[in-house]
C-alpha cells in the first residue's frame, strides 16, 4: 500500500513539474517571446513548440498544460490526505479522488487520440504525462477497500452535505488555473499586446497592395490555391529581432499545416541593397547561399 501512495504522489509531482515547464514555454511562444526552442524539440516529428502552437494547446482561452498542473495539485493533496486518512470518511474520500485521477487519465487518452490523428507532430513531454496519468490512476485504484461502482451513486448526493472539503479541490483547479492565467497575462502586459496586435492589423489593412515579382527564397506548407493563410516574412539572417520571431513562426506554420509559409531574403546590407547606408557584405552573402541553395 506505501508503495502505491508513494508511487502516485511522486507521479503527482513530476506531472505538475512537467505542466509547468510546458506553462511557462506556452506564454513566451504565444506572444512571440521567445528565446529558444523548447528542450524536448529532438526533430520535425517530435516538436513540442509545435504542439504547443496549436489549436489543441488551450481551453477556454489557458493552456491545457496549466489545467494539468492545476488538476495534478489539487490530486496530490487528495491522495496525500487520503494515504494520513484525515477525513470522517476515508473510503468517501478515496472514491474522490480515483474519480479525479480517472478524469485526468481520460482526458490524457483523448488528448493521445487527438495528437495521433488530428497533429503532425508530438510533444514528448506529453506523452510522458499521459503515461504519468496512468501510473496516478492505477497505483490509486489498488487501495480501495470498497467497491467504487456500489457506492458511487450514494456518494453524490453527499458531496455538499459531508464531502464539502472534495467539492472545493474539484471547484480550486478551475480557480487555481484562471488565477495563474491572470498573472501570466498581467505579467506579459495584455492590454498592451491586444492594443499592437489591433494597431497591426488596421495598419496592414489600410496599407496599399504590392506586387512582387521576384519569387521567395523559401517556402513552406501548401500551394497559394490550398493555404487558408499565407505569412511572407522579410528577413535578415543577422537580424536579431528576426530570430526572435523565427520560434514563433516556426512553431506556428508547423501546427498548422493549411498555412503557407513564404520567405524573402531582405539584407540589412548596402552591398546589395541600395535602402541601407552601410555596407560589410556579409548579410549579401548570406542571403546569396540561400538564393543558391534553392536553386
């Protein structure tokens, strides 16, 4: 019996450890933030900045990784007052909270079933907490000593009357992640990221079409008659602000395979570009190999 406890409180952590990183990785990659790649990016199948970019990623505006750090918190105080027994009705208790590492194990096998038929791409850290979510679940499951099924149905009725304590873990993870969320938004500066992105978009809208006739140095995603959306970006290779946006655009075009992705070589080099006053050569280059390298 220790061992299972044991086993599921230390599941419990390395989730809610887990959740975080991705939580603190979302938010950087979210609004452009970000500063490197995620350490479980190993290759274009296993990215989980691409993951994290995606319309699977969030619900109800958070992130899912945050509902997971928040779920996984309120189940190790659970399952650790379950183990101390610190309630009138233990057995009641311990249905709880198999109820609660059951919801996170289901939801971990739906997410699985999204990512394998609905992304093409993976998160290792997911997938190392979809298979913690089953440690959670099965380790718990084995300390009943009452048949769940037989008393499921009288324990509802009981949850606002004697089980007031279950009822607000279950109603802190809501809370617990839209408070997390706040902070993260107020951190980041909300209000100042609606106001640019509103700005930007009247901007682009009001500014006049161009033409180009010369063709991207590269191109990513579908063909301009199958893109939903097509992003052109205009770009320096020694540009840091460039390679600032590059996570973000990477990890989006990725996430999104109906976008097309088209970039342009724009050196910041007045060897080759008549706008810029100074003139190493370099960035002339290196826009050149690219040119080159398409061909």
């Amino acid at each position: 019996m220790k061992t299972r406890i044991q086993l599921a409180l230390m599941g419990c952590l390395a989730s809610i450890a887990a959740h975080l990183y991705l939580t603190m990785h979302y938010y950087p990659l979210k609004f452009g933030f970000a500063s490197g790649q995620s350490i479980c990016n190993l290759n274009a199948k296993f990215d989980c900045d691409a993951v994290s970019a995606s319309s699977y990623a969030s619900l109800f505006g958070m992130p899912l990784a945050l509902w997971g750090a928040a779920t996984n918190a309120v189940l190790f105080v659970l399952i650790l007052l379950s183990w101390l027994e610190w309630s009138e009705y233990p057995e009641r208790l311990k249905r709880w909270t198999l109820a609660l590492a059951a919801a996170s194990f289901g939801a971990s096998i739906v997410m699985a079933l999204i990512s394998l038929t609905q992304m093409q791409n993976y998160c290792l850290f997911c997938i190392t907490l979809y298979i913690l979510s089953a440690v959670i679940f099965f380790s718990f499951k084995g300390l009943l000593r009452e048949p769940f099924w037989m008393h499921w149905r009288r324990d509802f009725p009981l949850l606002w009357a004697e089980s007031k304590g279950v009822l607000t873990g279950f109603l802190a993870i809501p809370i617990l992640a839209y408070l997390t969320h706040q902070m993260f938004m107020q951190n980041l500066g909300d209000a100042q990221i609606e106001n640019l992105v509103t700005e930007s978009v009247t901007e682009w809208q009001q500014s006049p079409k161009q033409n180009f006739v010369a063709k991207p140095s590269m191109v990513m995603g579908p063909s301009l008659e199958h893109a939903t959306l097509t992003l052109v970006e205009f770009a320096d290779f020694r540009c840091g602000h460039c390679k600032h946006a590059s996570y973000t655009l990477d990890a989006f075009v990725k996430s999104h395979p109906d976008v097309r992705f088209e970039f342009y070589s724009f050196p910041l080099d007045g060897a080759c570009n008549e706008k810029i006053e100074g003139a190493n050569g370099i960035s002339c280059r290196l826009a050149a190999a690219v040119f080159c390298a398409e061909k």
